[in-house]
C-alpha cells in the first residue's frame, strides 16, 4: 500500500485540529487543596479557579476588615484536612482550570455565597447562587453586614 506524502499530511492536520478542538468533557481533580485565595485553590500544583461566584481581591477592605482575608480563611476551613473534588470543565485566561470544587459534600460557591464572603456570579454560574446571595445579603452575612466601599468588586459586571 502507497500513501501519498499530501494525504499522511492532510491526515495529521485532521487529527492536530481535533485533539485542540475545544472538549465539552470534565476532567476530575482530587486531592488535598491549598487555599490561594477566596475563589482560588491549588491541587497536585495545579491552580485552579472556582467558577461561578467571585470573592474580593487581595488589599480589599471594609473598613478596618481586611475581607479578601476573610475570604480566603472561610474557604479554608471549609476544606480543613478534607480531600477536594473538583469537576474542571474550561480554562481561563491565566491557564487556571475553572471548576466546581467541593468538599464533605458542600459545594464551595454554595457555602461561601450564603456566609456572605462571595457573590454570585451569573454570566458564569447561571444564577445558580443567586438564592444564597439573596439570602446572605438579608441576614447581612459576611460582607454584606459591614460597611464596604462602593468600588469594592472593582470594574466587574454581575449581570
């Protein structure tokens, strides 16, 4: 059997442009978790970026409370000495996994939504923490209950 160079090259380039293809599968991740911040944990290495709701960024204050801290510690003892699963589905611009992280069974955006040291985020999350917030908001959890600056998620749309 003779192949022809042009058609090996044509195959090859089929076979190239369908394994970069974007994939619609999740990948599992699951380990022992280091907290890098509110939104942010680090398995095997690898950071990962928990999707649909957003925490305050580094240096963010309410007041005399530094909240980014507050974030990232509340995420902490979440997880405690637990293993952390999570279902990575995309990547973000930083080359971080984005994914749904829990752990003990809690889902991290459900749990750090409803003690008010993050928001929902819906252009990712499909409102799926809208609820929570709602919740938290109205029971002045977390941020909610302190006197934060107007500017305090920044330039960031939540629509």
């Amino acid at each position: 059997m003779t192949i022809r160079p042009g058609l090996l090259m044509s195959g090859i380039l089929v076979l190239t442009l369908t394994s970069c293809s974007p994939s619609i599968n999740t990948e599992t991740v699951a380990g022992a978790a280091s907290v890098v911040d509110g939104d942010t944990i680090e398995i095997h290495g690898q950071r990962i970026r928990l999707s649909g709701y957003d925490t305050p960024e580094r240096g963010a204050r309410c007041g005399t409370v530094n909240v980014y801290q507050k974030a990232a510690f509340a995420l902490s003892d979440l997880i405690g000495n637990r293993t952390v699963t999570c279902a990575v589905t995309d990547t973000d611009k930083y080359g971080r996994g984005v994914a749904t992280c829990s752990a003990g069974g809690v889902d991290f955006g459900d749990h750090m939504v409803a003690a008010g040291w993050g928001r929902d985020w819906p252009r990712y999350s499909r409102r799926r923490y809208a609820d929570a917030e709602a919740e938290a908001r109205a029971s002045k959890a977390g941020i909610w209950g302190l006197n934060c600056p107007s500017d305090l998620w920044g330039d960031r749309s939540y629509n």
